[in-house]
C-alpha cells in the first residue's frame, strides 16, 4: 500500500477549488492527499449562493469570459456523472437568469452588453417592461426591463463540494480535515516537505487551493502571492409561495431560488475581513434591495444569515498554472466571485497540468504575471 504520508500530489485547502482537483487527479489515477485546516467547504464555498454566471457579470469579451464560458458548458455533463459516482445530485438549474434595469441608463447598458454576447455566440435576450411583467409578474412594476440569460444557471454549492469529495474518495483519494499546513521545507525551488498539524508529508507536487488564506501559505513556501480577503455577507429567506424560477440580479443584490423553496439573498463585498458574522446593515441593505426588486419578499419567512471570506486578486484575474522559481508547486486561487462557476474547468484543467498535458486556456492567468509586475519587469 502507498505512503499516505508521500503522495504524488498533496492539494492544500479543502474548498470547491481543491476538491474538484482532488477529483480530477484522482480519475486519472493519481495518488492525492487533500489537507484542509476546518471542514471540507467550510469556507467562502458553502457560503455561496452557486450562481454558474459565465455572461450575467462579463462586462466586456475577453479571456475571463471564454474561461468562464467553458467551464459553464461542462457542468450539465458534470451534474450527470458526479450523480452516477456518488448518487449526489448537485441541483443543477437551468432556468437561466435574469438581469433587472432599474432605469434608462442601465437598460442602455445591459442592451448593449446582451448585444456583444450575441455576437459572439452566445444568448442573450432583451425583456423590455411589458415582457418583464408578463413572465415574471411577482417583480417590482417599476422596473424598465432586463437581460435575460438561458445558459447561466446555478447549482447547490454545499452539494457540489460533498460530491466532488465523495467522488474523489470513491477514486481512492484521501481528503484530511482538521489538518493545518503550517510551512514547509524547499530546496532549490522544490517543495520537499510540508509540515502540518499532524506531522510531516513529501508530496511529489503541491497544489496550493487555499482560498484567501492561499497568500498566507504562499509565504510560508517563500513565494510572495498578493491576494485580496473580501467577504461577503448573505441570508436565505423562505416565501409563502414560490415567486419566481430564474435567479434575480439587481444592482445591489441577487436572488437566488433553491430547490427546497428557500432564496439566498447575497452578498456584500467588504475588502480586507476575515471577521466572522453578519452585520445588521448588512441585512438591512440586502433585504432593502430584495423588496425592491420583488415586493412580496417582505412577507417571507426569515431563516439565517452567514458570511464567507472570497479570495480575490490584484487583477481581478485568478491563478492557474506552476508557481514561478518552483518546479513541483501550482497554484490555483483568487477565483473571487466565479469559484463555484469556475470549479469545473480548474479542476480539469489543473489536473491536466500536473500529469503534463498542455492547457492554453490557462496561459492569460499563470501566477507568473503577477510574480514579473511585482518584480517591476
């Protein structure tokens, strides 16, 4: 039996990130440790609302939006074969999503967005006033109109990061909890050692998937990661009835409606927290802007609110591919507000990098970037 103490591959943080990439590693035969320091998705992953976005928030073409793009396409396949594996339904959604106008100037702007979308491929359709309340007549009267979106759609993102781990355990990997990585010992730009709560490993390569705490890592290992803790703060609400299918997303908030009748409410953005809680004005502006969108919400019931720490990036961009100066060590982080959309294409795609296949798509958000800028080069 191998040495669970030396496996091919130790991934660092138990989140959507790194369980994917357990799983991945693990179909293709890989022998994968998975350390995470609390609970598997305890982090900024259970916290999310699972919206799948690829266009609602892509303001402009580019490689952001082709990555996120790919990624959406996978998950409908994905949901079926992580279903199959473990018998865990993801709650898949594709009732698309709906960007609400509130007035002209952001009618103009949505218009035009639904417009550079199209030309690309994609689907994208303009509801003016009377079409909003025709299907979606629960909403606010005062709305001007909305981009609606077929292929965004959503999932259970507890329910994915379970999946992801039971699968990855079904395959053979061994998932940790409740193991902290404290530092490591590195030679000559390999990763030899990490040490952890729990004692030592030597992994042959290290995946570092540690969310916002993944900069705190990084320096551990003697690599300088810049990377921006932004939490964010949601509830969950339950209506008489339900109200609408299609997630809702208004200039101060989004909607999200689940499977079990409940609506997350989400999320605030507070750069530089790890504070755990949730604000009274921070329910107070998030309950304000969901009755301005959909009145009836005032009489639904009230179930809980949570928060989470997003990791975020200097550029808005995240990391994906081989930490610079290292030859065993890969990063995968910074995902902000797209670490469920983009679980399905990080997970592949880092596994393909570690077993040596080439993954282009990546090249535009190599760690690298950031290493040379910060460098001045």
């Amino acid at each position: 039996m191998a040495d669970r103490r030396k496996p091919e591959v130790a991934v660092i943080g138990g989140g959507v990130i790194g369980t994917s990439i357990a799983y991945q590693l693990a179909k293709k035969g890989v022998e994968v440790t998975l350390l995470e320091k609390g609970l598997l998705g305890g982090g900024a992953s259970n916290a999310a609302a699972g919206m799948l976005g690829a266009q609602v928030e892509s303001d402009f073409p580019g490689p952001m939006v082709e990555l996120c793009l790919e990624s959406r396409r996978m998950f409908p396949a994905l949901s079926r074969e992580l279903k199959e594996r473990t018998g865990l339904d993801i709650e898949w959604n594709g009732s698309g999503l709906l960007r609400l106008a509130g007035d002209s100037e952001e009618a103009n702007q949505l218009e035009e967005r639904g417009r550079w979308q199209r030309e690309r491929g994609e689907r994208a359709e303009w509801w003016n006033r009377e079409t909003l309340r025709r299907r979606e007549p629960d909403l606010d009267s005062s709305l001007v109109g909305g981009l609606y979106i077929p292929d965004d759609s959503q999932v259970s993102a507890p329910r994915l990061v379970q999946a992801f781990s039971q699968g990855a355990t079904l395959l053979g990997a061994e998932l940790l909890e409740g193991v902290e990585v404290q530092g490591g010992v590195v030679d000559r730009g390999r990763v030899l050692e990490l040490t952890t709560s729990i004692g030592r490993f030597s992994p042959g390569s290290v995946v570092l998937a540690a969310g916002a705490w993944a900069g705190f890592l990084a320096g551990e290992l003697g690599l300088d990661l810049p990377v921006v803790p932004v939490k964010g703060e949601s509830l969950a609400v339950r209506p008489t009835r339900p109200l609408f299918d299609r997630t809702l997303f208004g200039n101060g908030c989004y909607l999200v409606p689940k499977a079990d009748g409940r609506v997350i409410i989400g999320a605030t953005e507070i750069r530089q927290d790890f504070t755990p809680g949730v604000s009274g004005e921070a329910i107070q502006t998030l309950l304000a802007e969901a009755f301005r969108l959909v009145p009836e919400l005032r009489e639904a019931e009230w179930l809980r609110s949570w928060s989470g720490v997003r990791p975020g990036t200097v550029d808005g961009l995240p990391y994906l591919g081989a930490a610079p100066g290292f030859t065993n060590l890969w990063i995968a982080g910074g995902h902000f507000r797209n670490g469920i959309l983009l679980s399905a294409v990080t997970g592949k795609g880092m596994a393909d990098l570690i077993t040596e296949n080439p993954v282009t798509t990546f090249t535009p958000f190599s760690p690298e970037r950031v290493m040379v800028s910060m460098k001045g080069g």
